[in-house]
C-alpha cells in the first residue's frame, strides 16, 4: 500500500500527487461508513430511553443521562484525544477510534447495570469528534483545494444520512425486539468501518514537526475560538427547536404521535440537503456560506414558530431548518485554514461545539417553555443565538480583514 502526507497540514496538490478518483470514492465512503454508525448510536438512543428505563428500573428522566454522558464523552474526548494523539498516523488513528466507537457499543449491549451503561456511552463518544475531525482532514487531503468542502461534505454525508435512516432503522428495531439489539448493530458498522478503513485508505507519515505542543498552538489562535464560537452559539437554534419536535408536533399542530416519526424523516431529508448544497457553495465561497446560513437559519426559525400551528407549515419549517446544516462543511473546512499546522485538534474540536450547541439550544429551549412561551417559541430562541452567532462571525470577519486575507464574499 502506498504512503502519502496525509498527516501534513491541507494544502494544494498537483494533479500527480493526487490518488485516483477510485481510490478518493473507496476512503470516502469508508470514513462516510463510521460517520453513519456514529450519528445513528448518538441518536438512536432517545427513541429508546423509555425501553433502557424500564430494563434498569430508572424513570424516563433518569435514563437520560446517559444522552448527556455521551455528549460529555464527544466535549472531552475531542481535544484530548486529538492532543494525545499529535504524534500518530492519521490511519492508525482512524482505526483506533473505530475500535473503539465498536467496543463501547458492543459492551453498551450487554452493560449489567445502569451506571455500567452510562458510564460506556461515556467511552462511546469520546471517539466521535475526534473521528470526524481526522476523517474530514484525511479526505480534503486527497482532493484539489477547491473541491475539499465537497470532500468533508461526503464524509459528513455518514452522519446526515443515520439521521434519516439508521436511526429510524435501529429505533424501530430496538422496539420490537430489544433495545440492546440497536447498540449490537452500531457496533457491527463500527468493526465494519475499521475493515474498510484497513483497506482503502492508504497509509500515511507522520510530520516530523508534529507534537502535542504544536496541536495545543491550535488554541492561541483567535481565529480558532472564534470558529468555534460560531458553531456553538449560531447554530444552537435548530437544536432548540429540534430537541423539542415532538411535542410540537402533537401539542401545536395537534397532529397524531405517528405524525412525529414523519418530522424526523423530513428533517433528515433536510440535513442531507443542506450537506449537499453546503458542501458546494463552501467550494465556491467559505465565509459566504457560513455567513449566509446565519441569516438562513434566523428566517426559518422565526418562520418556524410563527407557522407550527398549521401542519403543512410545520412540515415545511422542520425541513427548511435541517437544511441549516449546510454549515456543517464549511465550519469544518474554515477550522483547516485558520488552524495552520495544529489542524487536527482544531478539526476535532467543532464537534465539540456543536454538542455545545446542542446542550445550548436544549437547555434555553426548554427555559422558554417553562416560562409559559410554549413549544413554538423555541424557533425564537434558535433565531436569536443565530443573530447573536452574526456578531461572532462579524468579529471573525473583521480580523480577517485585518490581516488582509479575506476572500471575496
């Protein structure tokens, strides 16, 4: 197997250092396969929490611990991992998140005790950031410099496409037969990932330059923070409004509960869109998309709360606001540029903002609600952190323009 510099910072290549189109399509559907089994063992679990309750005796409220001990794993193990692991090969270190992602999984399934169950969904997600981070590197690596948000965009497709399939897929089946029978099938794609990963992606060299020290440079960089502040606060709204979908759906739109399942599919087919038009207007203009998303998401969000009594609205807004995740790629890509030589912490790291934004977005959300605003209002709150998200990118804007590199919006 053939070695290149994937483990290099991501810069333009010639057409003869770059690997066949074959070679591109068999590493990014292999890193597209772990995004899949990761985004449907982080989500999978909240159409089964009242099934993990009644097996460990625990409330409903108590079995959601374990969504935040995940989360908690994905925040922490980030950067940790990715400082640890300065000095690994890019491939190895794939593999090994992989490994590991599957073992948490696996043991989930058969975990005797809650807070044995808990405590693995821990080790569970502190792969995922760091898996994605390295996974979207390695693929801008292997393409020309101006198709490499389409590149991240793939890899990310993993993850877009558990929301509209694999979740619903192993919830359904974790229903009927056995909720443990969803965590056995994450870890099965898990280990199916690190076959695939074995095979196609190529081998790389370390840089002689890297080093933890060089990786914790990532964060003396301005530039960095305010990227990550960008996803944590502008991009918290459509966890705002999705953590809450169900309730509006039933309680708003007075539609059945069998409704529900049908609002997940369309923000599914929402995200995955977004993914795909994200990922090529990205290409075409970096800060534009991240810019223009913010402005995006603060008119389907208001819309969003003001329409979600009418059903076909409401449907149409939960579609629209999925389609926000077309930052998704761009954000990445933007952490690769203003990271320099400490990409790899950087890249992991905007996975931990968006749990960040995830448990923003929630806990705000349901602030408003308990406040007598009801389920709609939560498309106000999302609409306010984009607008607030506006004036982090503005700073990041105008730093940019500072130092005289900014590209034409």
């Amino acid at each position: 197997m053939s070695q290149i510099a994937i483990n290099e910072p991501v810069e333009i290549q010639s057409a003869a250092e770059l690997p066949s189109a074959t070679t591109v399509a068999l590493v990014q559907l292999a890193l597209a396969c772990g995004g899949f089994g990761i985004g449907t063992g982080e989500f999978a679990i909240m159409g089964l929490l009242p099934n993990v309750a009644e097996t460990f005796s625990v409330t409903t409220p108590q079995a959601g611990y374990v969504i935040s001990a995940y989360a908690l794993g994905v925040v922490i193990g980030a950067p940790v991992i990715a400082v640890l692991a300065a000095k690994m090969a890019r491939r190895t270190l794939l593999l090994t998140l992989m490994l590991v992602f599957a073992a948490g999984n696996i043991l989930s399934a058969v975990a005797p005790t809650f807070e044995t169950f808990t405590l693995l969904r821990f080790v569970s997600g502190l792969p995922h950031g760091a898996y994605f981070g390295v996974a979207a590197l390695v693929a801008a690596s292997m393409v020309p410099v101006h198709r490499r948000a389409r590149a991240v965009g793939r890899v990310m497709l993993g993850l877009t496409v558990a929301t509209l399939l694999g979740t619903p897929a192993t919830t359904l089946f974790g229903q009927s037969l056995d909720w443990q029978v969803a965590f056995l099938t994450v870890g099965v794609v898990g280990l199916l990932t690190v076959a695939l990963i074995w095979f196609h992606v190529p081998k790389d060299r370390v840089s002689e330059e890297a080093s933890f020290l060089r990786e914790l440079g990532a964060f003396r960089r301005p530039q960095v923070w305010l990227t990550l502040g960008i996803a944590a606060v502008g991009y918290g709204g459509m966890f705002a409004m999705f953590s809450y979908i169900a309730s509006t759906t039933t309680e708003v739109a007075m539609l059945p509960e069998t409704a529900v399942p049908i609002m997940l599919v369309l923000f599914g087919v929402g995200m995955n869109a977004g993914n795909f038009i994200g990922s090529w207007l990205a290409d075409k203009s970096l800060l534009g998309t991240i810019g223009g998303s913010l402005v995006y998401n603060i008119v389907v969000l208001t819309t969003f709360s003001l329409t979600a009594a009418n059903p076909y609205m409401l449907g149409l807004s939960v579609f629209l606001v999925g389609c926000g995740f077309a930052a998704g790629p761009a954000l990445q890509t933007r952490l690769m540029d203003v990271a320099a030589d400490a990409q790899t912490l950087a890249a992991a790291s905007n996975h931990s903002a968006f749990n960040v934004a995830n448990a923003l977005g929630a806990w705000l959300g349901g602030l408003v609600i308990a406040w007598g605003y009801g389920f709609a209002a939560t498309g106000y709150v999302g609409a306010a952190l984009s607008f607030l998200g506006l004036f982090v990118f503005a700073a990041s804007l105008r730093l940019e323009r500072r130092s005289g590199r900014v590209e034409a919006l």
